[in-house]
C-alpha cells in the first residue's frame, strides 16, 4: 500500500474525530445509531472524497458514509438555507464558506487542495520564446512540444 500523503491524512484525522465524537454522544445520550457520516460536497469532489472515504472505510468498519453532490452554493445553502446538518462539508471554493457560512454556520476551514496549474519551461525548452499568458494553450497544443 502507497504511503498517505497529508491532504489524505488530514482528512482521515478530520473524519475520525468526528466519528469519534460521534458515538461518544450516542453512547452518553444512549441514542445509539449505526454510525455514518454524512458529507455534502461539490461534484468536482467526488472522486477524491470517495478515495478517501475508502481508505477511511478500511480501519473504520460499520461506519457507512453518505454522500451528497451538488455545487459548492448549493452544498453551502444546504446547511444555511434549509437547516440541514452533516459531518463535512467540502466546497471546490474555499472562499464560500467564510463569506457565506461565518460566524453562524462555522468558524474555521481546512484548505487541503487546490485545482491550479503550473506552466514551467526554460531556455531549452521548445518554443520558450513565444509562449505568453495569451497563446500558451495555442503552444501546448502542438505535437512537436511533446517530442522527445
């Protein structure tokens, strides 16, 4: 098995803690559930958070986890708006929740990805004189760049 890399362990820390707190109030309210969590996320996750719901699933058996997609605004307003409660919530634009959820919905949030991309060359590269932040696409685009 591949060693976790942090955003994973992050997460798998973060799911377990709210497991954790989870049936430590079942147990104390004698309210006793099988235990789930419930994410509302942006669909632009669904990927990664099933991965590393998985990963989450192998050391956290009978614990079930239930997903909901939809867009960030909509996962946000379903807490805001509709009063509806869940363990995570992942928002593809972190930015949301403090405009949209401070300081009644939450106060704090983990940044564990971004979807931004690097254009690196050098002199040597094919075509380092041309590219610019308006044709670099056009650049890329060419079957002679990717020749070895």
């Amino acid at each position: 098995m591949p060693p976790m890399n942090l955003k994973t362990t992050l997460i798998l820390v973060l799911l377990s803690s709210i497991t954790v707190s989870g049936l430590t109030y079942s147990y104390l309210t004698g309210q006793f559930n099988p235990p789930s969590l419930t994410i509302f996320h942006a669909g632009s996750l669904s990927i990664p958070l099933e991965k590393i719901g998985k990963e989450f699933a192998k050391t956290h058996t009978g614990i079930s986890i239930a997903y909901e997609s939809s867009g960030s605004v909509d996962a946000i307003r379903k807490i805001t708006d509709l009063h509806r409660s869940c363990d995570v919530l992942a928002s593809a634009d972190y930015s949301l929740i403090p405009r949209m959820m401070y300081p009644k919905y939450a106060n704090w949030t983990i940044i564990f990805a971004s979807n931004e991309m690097v254009i690196a060359y050098t002199n040597m590269s094919r075509y380092y004189d041309e590219i610019n932040s308006t044709n670099w696409y056009k650049i890329l685009n060419r079957t002679e760049v990717w020749k070895i």
